[in-house]
C-alpha cells in the first residue's frame, strides 16, 4: 500500500461509511460471555487473526506455527472455524467494498469516561475505534500501533482493564526501551487466559517481536502531542494531515486517564 499525505480517498470514505452506519443502526454487539477468558474459541480468533507475531529463532510466523504445532492440541479446528464463521459472519453477502458489511458484530467497552473502544468484525477486516475515530485495522494490511505502552497501561486500570489489555494489545507500540519490562507484562496476562496459559513464554516472545518499534517512533510534535511514526500507524500526523485534529483530540482523552 502507498503511503500518501492522507489517508487513501478510498479509506476515508470506508471511515464515514461504517461511522454512518454505527450512528443510524442499532449496533450488533457481541455479549460479555463471548470475551470471557474461557472463550478459547474468541480468544484463538484474537491471536490468530488480529495480532502481528514472529518467531525469530525458526524465521516463521507465529500463527503458522501456532496452527500446525500448538493449538491442534487445544482446541477443535471445525469448532474454531465455525465459531469465526459466526463472529466474522463470512456467509452475508458483502458489498463491493472489501468484504464489509452493514451491521458487523461489535465488541464495544468503556476506557474510562470519555473513550469506548469498538471492534467491529467483518467478513475480511476487522476494524477498531475509538469513539468514531478509526485507530486500526486488519485487512489485506495490517494498520496498528497506535497505543504507547504507557497508554496501555493506564488503561489497564480502568474497568475491565484485565480484557482491555488483550483486545488493545494488538495496537500497541513498544519501544525497545521498554522490550524487558514490557515482555514480562505480557506473559504474565497471557496467562490470565486458560488457552495461552501454558505456552505463555513462547506467545509473549513473539508477540513482542511484532511490537516492536524503534525508541524514535513515538514522537511529541507542538500543538499535536504524541504521534506514531511506524509504517501504516493512523497516529502518524506527519503523514496523515487530514487526521491531525483527531490525534489531537484522542492524545487530549488518552492524556487523562
């Protein structure tokens, strides 16, 4: 995909498209039950679809590995597929527009008082919002790093912090700076979840490795605040224009949790 100065006309349109329908439809949204840590069904589609995760030892990635050498001994493969058929509702008919469709299932939660995450799953992308700003997406690209670590963290003190760690984590950027501290962050969660518990080690390694970033990515620019300048983060104002006043506003609510 081609960097311009904005976002792409195509994605801008997508952006109020799905904003549009969020406002005029009775949203689709998926119950607590499905996000519970015993949902190994919901928690092997996060892992394996919305997070970038690399192996460097063996030079592979990690969902190759996890599907041929790992998850055959923990989970049903038809039982999985038919429960990413249901949440993803691959079997609609799509529009032309990239496999989206009109009233996706949603996962929606409150970060505090003045931001509510949306994740609204499609056929062939999934999207995240924070309130109606898009901060990621996973398509035929992925488009994340949008959170620091320290936002993260924060928002891990919020209600359903605990949740709002896992379903974040595929956005954020680490530095190298914060790798140690930050690794053993994340297995420690990982095992928070019955499925991830007992390769938590080995998940956490790779996960990390997709997370990285390098310490000048996260940058504070003047009337702007902090900016991500990793390749294809909705953060980065430097290459994105038409999104500076959002960064602006989602940097002043990130700012006061």
């Amino acid at each position: 995909m081609r960097i311009t100065n904005s976002k792409p006309t195509k994605q801008a349109e997508r952006c109020q498209t799905l904003v549009a329908v969020k406002n005029e439809i009775k949203m689709n949204v998926i119950s607590e039950k499905e996000y519970s840590f015993s949902n190994a069904l919901f928690w092997n589609v996060m892992l394996h679809h919305h997070i970038r995760a690399f192996d460097e030892e063996r030079d592979a990635n990690f969902d190759e590995v996890w599907d041929e050498e790992l998850v055959p001994t923990l989970l049903d493969e038809k039982k999985y597929k038919e429960y990413w058929c249901w949440l993803s509702q691959i079997d609609l008919g799509t529009s032309a527009n990239q496999g989206e469709i009109e009233n996706p299932r949603t996962l929606t939660l409150p970060i505090g008082s003045d931001i509510t995450l949306a994740i609204e799953y499609h056929p062939c992308c999934t999207y995240y919002f924070f309130n109606d700003t898009l901060i990621g997406e996973v398509s035929g690209n992925f488009h994340l790093k949008y959170l620091t670590y320290s936002e993260l963290m924060r928002i891990t003190k919020e209600k359903y912090g605990d949740v709002l760690f896992h379903l974040l984590l595929p956005l954020s950027a680490i530095r190298e700076q914060e790798k140690d501290i930050a690794l053993n962050e994340i297995i420690q969660r990982l095992q928070q979840i019955p499925l991830f518990k007992e390769h938590s080690a080995y998940i956490g390694k790779c996960i990390l490795n997709g997370l990285l970033i390098s310490n000048s990515d996260i940058q504070e620019i003047p009337k702007i605040g902090t900016i991500c300048t990793s390749n294809y983060s909705y953060r980065n104002a430097l290459v994105y224009d038409d999104e500076r006043q959002e960064i602006k506003e989602l940097n002043i609510l990130l700012s006061r949790l």
